[in-house]
C-alpha cells in the first residue's frame, strides 16, 4: 500500500510540474511574438563610426 501512496505522489507532483511548464511556456512565447511586433514596427537607424571609434546613430 506505501508503494501505491509513494506513486500517486510522484505523479501528482508530475501532473503539476507539466502544467507549470505548460503556463511558463504560454508565458515566454506571448513575450517573444510581443517583442516581434515591436520589431517590426520599428525603424532601424543607420550607425556611423565617430571620431573616437564609437558607433553613434546616424543624424
């Protein structure tokens, strides 16, 4: 009977660390698409080199 108990435990605890992951997942991946959009979206300024060697955006 302790081996059934001892069982069910681990997958229960299973069962709740799939979902868990499942949820992070969702949560990473709406993260990503919603920094795409923003790339998208977004204009890209050109760099020039400076005298001093540092890349600065283009005016």
């Amino acid at each position: 009977m302790p081996q059934l108990i001892g069982i069910a435990l681990i997958a229960l605890v299973g069962w709740y660390a799939w979902r868990v992951l499942k949820r992070e997942m969702a949560r990473v991946d709406n993260e990503v698409r919603e920094q795409e959009v923003k790339a998208e979206t977004k204009e890209v300024t050109p760099l020039e080199k400076d005298e001093d060697g540092v890349y600065r955006p283009k005016k």
